[in-house]
C-alpha cells in the first residue's frame, strides 16, 4: 500500500506538472487498483468523495434547435449545476466542420471529461483524435465514436418491449396472424440503429402470432412488405409525410383486415393514426407510440387503441451522464454502453412516470449494468430514480 | 400597351389578334397542356393495369386529398413563376401557418377568424419578401431563402419544436366530408383553381403578370406598375401557403413546425411540370394543376405497388428530367 502511495504520488505529480493527462493519470490509479474513492480523493478541488468532486465538464449538443435537442442540452446543463459541476456548452449545428471545430474548442479548454453529441456518424475518427491528442476521457451522447464511451438508448429493446405489450392485447381480441397486418413506419434516412425498433417489433409479434418469420436483415429501408403480414412505409419521422404514406397503404388492405400500428416516434405515429381515423378502422387498430411527448401520453391516457408508449427521459439524460462523469472520473471503467432510461408504458403505469402534464415524475430503475451510477451518489441528488429515493 | 415581342408571345394564355401569333400560341397550348395530360393518362394507365387497388372511387379521393396541400401551394407558386420569379419561403410559411392555426385555435379563437389571422400572417411574409425584391434589389432566391429560414424557425420557436394537438377537434371543419367524401379543403383547392385560372386568363391583372414574366423591362416602359405587381403576387403567393398550412392542420387535427418542409421544391416541380418556365411569361393553371395530380398520382401508384420509397425519390426524379426536357422540345418545335 505504502508503494501504491508513493508511485500514485508520483503520478500525481505528473499531473500536476502538466506531464500526465487527467485520463492516464484516472487509467494510471486504476492500473495500481487503488479504489474509486481514493482515487478521487487524490484529484484536486474537492473531497473523496465522487459526487462532492468539482469537475469541469463541457458539452457539444448535436443540435441548439427543436425542443427535443433543446430540453436535452437544458437538461445535461441543468444536471451539471445539480452535480455541482462547471460547465460549458457547444452547438455542433448537425454539422460535421463545425463539430470537428467544436471539439477543438473544446479540447483548448481543458475540461475533466468532454460530452460530445454528435449527429454525424463519419467523423468519428477525427473526434477521436482530437479528444487523444488533448488527453481527455469523453463520452459519445446517442452516435458512437471510437475511443469514447458510449451512452445510448436501445432501440432494439423497445421495439420487443413495445411487440411484448401489443400482441396479447391483439391475441386477447381474437386477432391471429391469418387477418392481422402490422404496418410499421421507418424513418430511412435515420439509419438502422434508429429504425431497430420497427424491425424488432415486427420481429417479435411475427414471432408470437406466427406471421411470416423475419430476420433483423430481411427488414431493410428498401423492404415494403413481407407475405400478407408486415407493411412498411417511409413516414420520414414527421406528421404529414407519415398520414399520406399510411393513407396510401391502407388502399392495400381489406376494410376488416386488423392493424398492429408502430413507428420510430410519435410525430409518425401521430400522422399515422389520423391516417387510421379518417379511413373509420380504430376498431381494426391497435396502436403504440414511441417518444414520451406530452400529445402521445395524452394518447395513451385516452385513447383505447393506443395501448403502448415508448419512453426514453431524454430530457433527464444529463443527470446519468453526471453521475457517469464522476465515476469515470473516479476511475470506473463502464460497460461499453451504457443504457439511458428507458421503459414502455401503458396505460397502467403512465401515471408511475409522468404527471398530467406530461412532465416526469419518475425515473425508472437502474439496470444492472448501469448500477456503477449507484455508487457515485449523484443520482441519489436528482431524488428521482425509482429505487433511489 | 405595348409590349416587346417576347412580352406578346411569351403571355400563353393571352389571346392575340396576329394569326400567326395565335398558331403558335395554339401549338405551344397543344404542347403544354396536352402533352402532360397524355402523359398523365399513359400514367393513369400503367398504373390501372399495374395494381388492382389504383383504379376505384376511394383512391381518387386520395390522390385528390394527398395533393391538395402541395396544389394550394403550386397555385401561389404559378403566380409567382409565370411573373418571372419563385418563392422557396412557402416552405416556412406552410408550417408557419400549421402552428399559428392551431396555437390560435387552442388559445379560443374561432377557426374563421383564426384562418384569416393565419392568411395575413402569410401575406405579410411576403409582402417583405416583394418588397426586398422590388425595392432593394435583392434576388428572389437569396430574398426568399433568408425568409424561407425566418418563416422556419419561427414554426420551431412558436411551437417549441412539438407537434400541437387542436384541443377541440371541431376547428379542424375543414377536413370534413359533407358531399360524396368529399372535404372542404378539397373544395376549396379547386375552387382556388378556378378563380386563379379565370384571373390568369381574363383579367387585366392576368395579363399584365404573363406580360411583366415575359418581359420586365418592356412591361415597365408600357405602363405597368411591375413592382406593385410583384409585391402583389408574392404577397398571393405567401397567402396561400399559410392557407395550405391551415389545410394540413386540418388534416393532422394538429400543427407541426415538420410539415410542408419540401413545399417549395414540389410546388416549383409541379408548376415546372405543368409547362412553366422559370424564365417566366409561361405556364397556368390547367398545366399546374396536371402537374400536381402527376407527382401526387405517382407517389401513391408507387406506393400502392409497394415501390420503396428510395426508388419513389429516383423515380420523381427523372420524370422531372423528362418533363424539362420536353419543355425543350416544345421550344424548338414553336420557335421560342
């Protein structure tokens, strides 16, 4: 113990010397196994310890517009005051030079850990260089880089969570795979990892109701149906484009044929149904949403067929990526992805998480992986974690 | 009133007393309208033989409803091409008008007074517009992107970039069915139609924007007011975008600050379809009108044969290119 000291000593003086970036000095004390609190205990301005640390963090949102990215950065920025944390914030503009540009600021200011959200896939590389070169530990929001460590939803598991709550309440009502399409919309250009949920939805109640078997790659953005069972259609992920693609298929399928509805968010979903609506098949419908906004909840609330809502708390991803900063900080190493919260309501449990005016009210429970947050207390200072209260 | 030779010829919808004026104005019809409208026919066809789901009474209305929003829209815009210009701002002023509509609909105004409020809102969009053009000299592309943007991100901000849902259902009447399944939007697109075909053709007014597209500076030196004109017809063109907002809420029964984004590239195809010409003093509002019904009929014929939506976009696409390079054609056959 007494040599763990004096060789941290050494690299701590390193550090202090400007010989040693904060991330090898963080991966040099994880190498000599000293424990998270003494690790943090050894970092300046603050106590052992991680959730009194005063760390520096700066963030890059992929995009300063539509309430969406706007609540998320309010969100993280928020949770960095929460956290007690300095804090700075970027606009990437979804664009890639201004991105790279971004990171280079970013890294000029030196911060303890980097938040990058970047919306542009192919620059991965470059960020990552630039994020080496300055020696700070980063996390990718939602886009993957390499090097980074990785916060996402799992759109995948939506998607079978979603088919888990629909097909019952189909099978309850009589609906077998000889009379039921499930028409999904995707949003192509989103790319696969987006588009995950549709495919696994269809994926999963195929499977239950014995309709036509899919593969995750029988289900592409070119793929418009599979036998009498699976419909496809590009809603684009907004309203309008959504109504007209579903009001077009629906000239496809016979007035009592029964319909499983689902798609990459709500505004699609949203278009979807009206589409629905003004053909009069409700009673032929089983719908379900995908995105927690305030007019889907209200769906889910009322609405008999809408049975099902995806969550994903974007607007309170800021307090786990606090929570992930202190124990990276600290020198945990996370799992490779570590999950945001997610959970598919129904009408059951919405009012568990959101109140009437669909602001939220709960979090739901950590998931083994993500338990690591646990021990660095700075989720306990949101008072909002379902098992943390 | 005098005008150049190309101000004369180039009005297609202006009658003249010269025969041989009128031959070639009867050649360039034959070509402008007939051409689209067999090739809207073939179209009709293929798609008939193609999917057993196309030809009936309920996919007529579809079609009719999915273009209805786009066709207001072209209408403004074939005022503005055939004056010589075009307005990219229609992309901003149709969510714009979507989220007025239904922000004021929910705060308790009636959807009468609502609509009009949202068609002056519209209009004084591009009241700036014309008179950045007209007065500053600015080029209506950079004029009307700059608003196009404006017009955009006051959707978002309004709205705080969600979706809003009509609290009362009612206001949306105009998505309602009272004859044959037949909306009163639907109606009121082809009412539009009608009275924007009769000005174009019969009015002085009609003929004086044919002539100021034809030729500006020809049309300025015979007395016309081409600067009062343009304003006007941007301040037209605007007004009906912010009304087509108002039908695609209607539709939705909400407002989004997402929909009508690709307003303007389509209404310019369809208009350009129709046998506009972006040099101006060409087009109307029967071509437009096929033009509208040819995009709207192959997206949802496409879409009935379960094309993919990537080969929809490639398919759009070429039938532009085509429609352009016909627009060549006519020229060589009638001299232009």
């Amino acid at each position: 113990m007494t040599t763990d000291n004096r060789d941290a000593a050494s690299l701590l003086a390193d550090f202090r010397h400007g010989r040693l970036s904060r991330r090898e000095l963080v991966m040099g004390l994880a190498a000599l196994g000293i424990a998270a609190p003494l690790a943090t205990g050894l970092l300046p301005g603050g106590s052992a310890r991680a959730q009194d640390k005063k760390y520096f963090v700066t963030f890059a949102n992929v995009l300063e517009s539509g309430e969406l990215f706007v609540q998320l950065g309010n969100g993280i920025e928020n949770a960095a005051k929460v956290a007690g944390y300095e804090f700075k914030r970027y606009n990437n503009n979804f664009d890639g030079p201004t991105t790279i540009n971004n990171a280079r600021l970013m890294a000029q200011d030196k911060p303890d850990l980097i938040l990058e959200y970047n919306g542009v896939e192919g620059i991965g590389e470059a960020l990552k260089r630039i994020f080496d070169d300055a020696g700070i530990p980063f996390i990718a929001i939602n886009v993957p880089v390499p090097g980074g460590i990785w916060f996402n939803l799992v759109n995948r598991e939506i998607g079978i969570d979603t088919a888990k709550v629909v097909v019952p309440l189909a099978q309850a009502k009589g609906w077998t795979a000889a009379d039921t399409t499930v028409i999904i919309l995707q949003a192509s250009a989103a790319g696969v990892e987006v588009n995950d949920c549709i495919r696994y939805f269809y994926i999963t109640a195929a499977e239950a109701m014995g309709m036509t078997p899919a593969k995750p790659e029988d289900i592409t953005a070119l793929t418009t149906t599979i036998g009498d069972n699976l419909i496809q259609v590009d809603g684009k992920g907004v309203l309008d484009t959504s109504y007209t693609t579903v009001k077009n298929a629906l000239q496809t399928l016979a007035e009592d044929r029964h319909i499983l509805l689902y798609s990459i968010n709500d505004d699609s979903v949203i278009g979807a149904w009206r589409a629905i609506t003004e053909a009069k098949r409700e009673n032929n419908t089983i719908v379900a949403g995908l995105g927690g906004s305030v007019a889907a909840l209200k769906e889910l609330r009322e609405n008999p067929y809408w049975v099902a809502e995806g969550s994903v708390f974007a607007t309170h991803w800021g307090q786990y990526l606090m929570a992930m900063t202190a124990a990276i900080l600290g020198g945990v190493t996370p799992p490779p992805l570590t999950k945001s919260p997610q959970a598919v309501l129904t009408k059951e449990t919405v009012d568990k998480y959101y109140d009437a005016s669909g602001q939220v009210k709960l979090l739901p429970p950590l998931v083994a992986e993500n338990m690591y947050l646990k021990d660095t207390g700075i989720l306990q200072k949101f008072n909002n974690v379902e098992g943390l209260i | 009133m005098t005008l150049s030779a190309k101000g004369t010829t180039a009005a297609a919808g202006a009658p003249s007393a010269q025969p041989s004026a009128q031959r070639a104005r009867i050649l360039r019809a034959g070509f402008q309208y007939f051409g689209i409208g067999a090739f809207y026919l073939v179209i009709l066809v293929a798609f008939a033989f193609s999917t057993q789901h196309f030809f009936s009474y309920s996919n007529a209305l579809n079609i009719l409803t999915n273009v209805s929003v786009i066709g207001i829209v072209a209408l403004g815009q074939t005022l503005a091409i055939v004056s010589g210009g075009f307005d990219l701002s229609v992309s901003g002023v149709v969510p714009l008008g979507a989220v007025s509509f239904a922000l004021l609909t929910n705060a308790g105004i009636g959807a009468p007074l609502a609509i009009l409020i949202v068609i002056g809102i519209g209009a004084l969009v591009d009241l700036i517009n014309g008179l950045i053009v007209t007065q500053v000299g600015i080029n209506p592309l950079i004029t009307t992107l700059g608003t196009l943007s404006i017009t955009a991100g006051l959707a978002y901000t309004l709205s705080r970039g969600v979706t809003i849902p009509f609290v009362d259902l009612d206001v949306g009447i105009l998505a309602e069915r009272p004859f044959a399944g037949i909306s009163y939007y639907v109606m009121a697109f082809l009412a539009l139609a009608i009275v924007i075909s009769l000005m174009l053709r019969y009015t002085v007014f009609g003929r004086m924007i044919y002539a100021v597209g034809g030729n500006r500076e020809a049309s300025r030196l015979a007395g016309i007011r081409v600067d009062s004109l343009t304003i006007l017809i941007y301040v037209i063109c605007s007004a009906l975008a912010a009304f087509a907002g108002v039908v695609v809420a209607s539709q939705l029964l909400a407002g989004a600050p997402t929909v009508g984004v690709e307003a303007a590239l389509t209404s310019i195809a369809a208009v350009i379809l129709g046998g506009a010409s972006l040099t101006g003093g060409l087009g109307g509002v029967g071509g437009t009108l096929i033009g509208v019904l040819v995009l709207g009929t192959i997206a949802n014929g496409m879409a009935l044969m379960m094309v993919p939506a990537f080969y929809q976009q490639i398919a759009t696409g070429l039938i532009l290119l085509l429609a352009v390079g016909f627009g060549r054609l006519r020229a060589v056959f009638t001299g232009e």
